[in-house]
C-alpha cells in the first residue's frame, strides 16, 4: 500500500473516530438533562440491551448497547457506519461459552443513561465491534425473568 493510501486511511479512521465521539456527547447532553437522579447513573447512553448466558456456569448477562452499537435509529442515518456486538464473550468463571440468547428481547431506539454497576457494551472507536464491561450478573435464567417482571412493576 501506498503511503498515500496508508494517510487517507488513518485520516478516515481519525474523522470515523471523531464524529462517534460527537454523536455520543450529544445524547449523552439530550439524555442527563432528562435524569432525576444523576447519582444512580453513569456517565454512558445506551439504548437497550441484549441477554447472554454461559453454557459452562449458567450466569446470565443483561448487556446494555451504548450509543452506536446495534443502534437502528444510528443505521438508518449512517447505514455504513453500523457496529455489531460479539455472539459470544469471555464469562466471569473464566469460559468463552458465554452467548447471545433470547433474541429481540431488549429492542429499544430511545436512549437513556445506564444505570451504575449495570453490565455493558462500551462503543470503542479503536474496536470494530462492542467491547464487554462485565458488572452485574444474575445467577441464572429464573432470576433474569424475574427481574424483568419486578422492573415492568416499577
């Protein structure tokens, strides 16, 4: 490749980069102006989430897709610039058994703030996929449909 290529690839890489960090700002602005109580929320926008549970342990993770991630409003305006999430990531017992289960369950295009100690995908503009931030986890399938029945209350 030329060293010309080689520039215009790493000025595009830079300008990709530049304009996630823009578009992440800006909600996050939209979405802490809309916060009760800013000290129960991180400083992250997500916009819904994905369940993934290890075959080995049986631990189920609820990860969050902060902004730019699996973001169909995000794909609609800038179809090139769409950014999946892995199948499968690494579980806290130590295995690469952890997978995507439950399909289309947390399908969400309003953006909100993640909630502290929440399990997500960081949107890295270095990465070409979501990167998982492990944090909360539930013991098993039970407790992620109970837990979503005591939040439908809330």
């Amino acid at each position: 490749m030329s060293t010309g290529k080689k520039l215009r690839k790493m000025v595009m890489k830079y300008r990709d980069r530049e304009s996630i960090e823009k578009d992440i700002e800006k909600a996050k602005e939209e979405v802490f102006k809309q916060n009760k109580n800013p000290e129960e929320y991180e400083d992250v926008v997500v916009h819904g989430y994905m369940v993934y549970e290890c075959r080995d342990c049986g631990t189920v993770y609820k990860m969050w897709l902060e902004k730019g991630l699996e973001d169909r409003v995000q794909d609609k305006e800038y179809p090139d610039k769409h950014k999946p999430v892995p199948f499968g990531i690494r579980c806290k017992c130590g295995s690469f058994n952890c997978t995507h289960i439950l399909w289309g369950v947390g399908d969400r295009d309003e953006y909100e703030a993640l909630r502290k100690g929440e399990s997500y995908f960081k949107n890295d503009p270095d990465q070409r996929c979501g990167t998982p931030v492990l944090r909360k986890s539930l013991r098993n399938r039970q407790q992620l449909l109970y837990s979503q029945f005591a939040e439908d209350k809330e």
